[in-house]
C-alpha cells in the first residue's frame, strides 16, 4: 500500500483521533472525480458554448483556493477565447465590479466556489447581474444547493455546473474540490481528453513516497516555485501547507526566475524549496539553472516534481497541486497536528467567518 493508501485504511476510530479520517482520502479520490467532472462539463457542452460565443472579454473569479483554480483555467481561456480574460479574486470583483466588467459588449463571468457559500462570491455575481446585464454568468460549485447556484441558475442565460457531491471537502484543507473546480473551469474552453490527466494523477498519487520523505526533513518553512500555470500551482501548494500546519510552517510562493529577484532572501537553513517543472523547453532550462543554484545555498532539502509527457502546461499544474496536498498532509502529520482540522483557533473556516457584506451606497 502507498502511504496514503495506508493512512486511510486505517481503522476509523484512529482516523477520527489522527484527524486524517477525511483529508488522505479526498486526496486519493481525484481522479476518478476528474473523470466525473468531465462528463459532467460535457453534459452541458452546448450550453457552454452559447455562453461563450462571441464574448468579447471573460473575467474568471474565485477566493483562497478557488482563486488558484481559477488561475489554472486563465490559459485555456486565453486560448478559447482569443479576448480580454481576467483573473480576479472576487473579493476584489465585489469592491469595483466596473474595474474588471464592462458594459455593452458582451462578457463571461466565471465564478469559481468550493461551497458556493462565500459571501464575497455571492455578492460579485448578484452586482454582475444587476449592473452588467450583457455579462453571461457560468458558476462552478460542489454544492449544487448553494447561494451561488440558486443565483446563477435564475439569470436567463445562467449556467451553474454543479460537482460530485465527494468534491466537497469535509477536511479544512480543500483538495478535490480545488483541482476537480480547476479542471472543470478548464474543461469549459477546452473539451481536451482527461484520461491521460487521470492516469497520471493516479501515479502521481501511487509516488506518495516522495512527499513524504521531503516532509520528514522537517522543514522549518516552505518555498514552491513555478512558471505561468504552475506558479497558481504553487501559490496553492504554499497555501495549503499554511492551511495545514495552522501557519506554523511559513511558506512563500513565486515565479521559479522572479524568486531571484528579491524573495531569495526568505531562504534559510530549515528551507525545503519544492520546484514545480515546466513541460517547456526554454523555460525548464531556466528552471534547471535556478534548482542546480539552489543546491548550492545551503537549504535543508531541494525538490523538483517534473510532469510526464504528453500534458500540458494546465494538466501539469494540476499534478503539481496534488504533490504540494501530499506534502502539507505528511508536514502537518509531522507536527503533531490533525490535518482535517490543524488548528484550535478557528481561523481557517470552510466557509469564511466575519464578513460583513455593506451597502453599495456608503455615504461620505
């Protein structure tokens, strides 16, 4: 059995005191939850495609990990659409929706929420509709029931594709809804075959040796690195290793050559520095550069994932997630923490706590 396998063969009672009785085995289920999201994409091809004829520019939105799902997609939207595309954190969408949203000519909105819950969400896409009426709105959600749905579902030419019902996490670290929402989102401008995808993420999954000899150097931080879609992988990564380990690991995230230019000075002794391999030529001779130079600055250990053949740049940041999701679960099991809920504070919530949703008329 690989490690994972084992981890979530173990009886329940132990699952339920490690806290594992969740996180191990929804990151074992994803691929076969890639190979559902696809039908289900396809199921509403036609319906797709009408929204997104014609568009004249399309803003893809999300918050934390929908967010770096949504960074995942911005390629294949950008060679789908051959327009304006945007990635925005629809945090930022509700504070200025004229910023990102025009009038006139015809635009997409694609929401992206695990929980179609988050108020911020919500709220971009209830503005969207009331101001932007030439705006065609498509959701990607795992909980068919949510606000988010309900919302999209009742505009005219609304389309909310709702996920597996596994997809939606009961572990705090979101990791089958995250890549299955990425893939989904990806899936809409690009009807690309997603078995080769699902074989390599069940290999991927089957190398959970890897991951877990890197966390048991104990790294005191974590730095992942990665070029065009593989730096949203990355940010993901880093983040679900925060979200894990209650952000006592810190972690940073960048561009492989930016990190140069600046970040480098995060790196210390207690480093483990992750880099996430371009499946480009060009840019994997610079990486290859960079990873030989950082063997040579005395962090603690040195990482590359590299993606098999045949996929491309989108599929490869997808299995870089999965490898950063085996990595917080076996960091965060290295401290002593229950990685389906590291945290006594409440900090990290599956659906964000505290906000306040205000006026759009605020007087001065």
């Amino acid at each position: 059995m690989t490690p994972l396998e084992r981890l979530a063969a173990e009886p329940e009672e132990v699952r339920r005191k490690r806290g594992t009785l969740h996180t191990p085995g929804e990151i074992l289920q994803q691929p076969w939850l890639w190979r559902d999201t696809a039908g289900r994409v396809a199921a509403v091809r036609d319906r797709a495609e009408s929204a997104l004829t014609g568009a004249a520019f399309a803003v893809l939105a999300g918050a934390g990990s929908s967010l770096h799902a949504a960074r995942l997609a911005e390629d294949a939207a950008r060679a789908r659409l051959g327009a304006e595309v945007a990635c925005v954190s629809c945090t930022d969408l509700l504070l200025a929706p004229e910023a990102r949203l025009r009038r006139g000519a015809k635009g997409v909105l694609l929401s992206l929420s695990r929980s179609g819950e988050s108020p911020e969400a919500v709220e971009a896409s209830r503005v969207a509709a009331e101001r932007f009426p030439n705006v065609v709105q498509i959701a990607v959600t795992c909980n068919a029931e949510s606000a988010l749905a309900r919302l999209v579902n009742a505009q005219p030419h609304g389309l909310c594709i709702a996920l597996h019902p596994k997809s939606y996490d009961k572990g705090i670290g979101t990791t089958s809804s995250m890549t299955s929402t990425a893939l989904a989102a990806r899936l809409l401008f690009d009807a690309a075959d997603v078995e080769p995808l699902a074989r390599a993420g069940e290999a991927a999954l089957a190398g959970a040796a890897g991951a877990e000899e890197a966390a048991a150097a104990k790294p005191g931080r974590v730095v992942v690195l990665g070029t065009g879609p593989l730096e949203a992988a990355a940010q993901e990564g880093a983040h679900k290793v925060l979200e894990l380990t209650d952000g006592r690991v810190p972690t940073m995230a960048r561009s492989c050559l930016e990190f140069r230019h600046g970040p480098i000075a995060f790196l210390d002794a207690s480093t483990l520095l992750v880099g996430l391999l371009s499946t480009a030529p060009l840019t994997r001779r610079y990486e290859d550069d960079f990873v030989a130079q950082a063997r040579t600055m005395g962090v603690r250990r040195v990482e590359t994932v590299a993606p098999p053949d045949g996929l491309d740049a989108g599929e490869a940041a997808i299995l870089g997630v999965v490898w950063c999701q085996m990595l917080a679960l076996f960091i965060s099991l290295g401290r002593g923490l229950a990685p389906d809920r590291p945290g006594s504070r409440s900090l990290v919530n599956p659906i964000v706590q505290g906000v306040t949703i205000h006026p759009r008329e605020v007087p001065r």
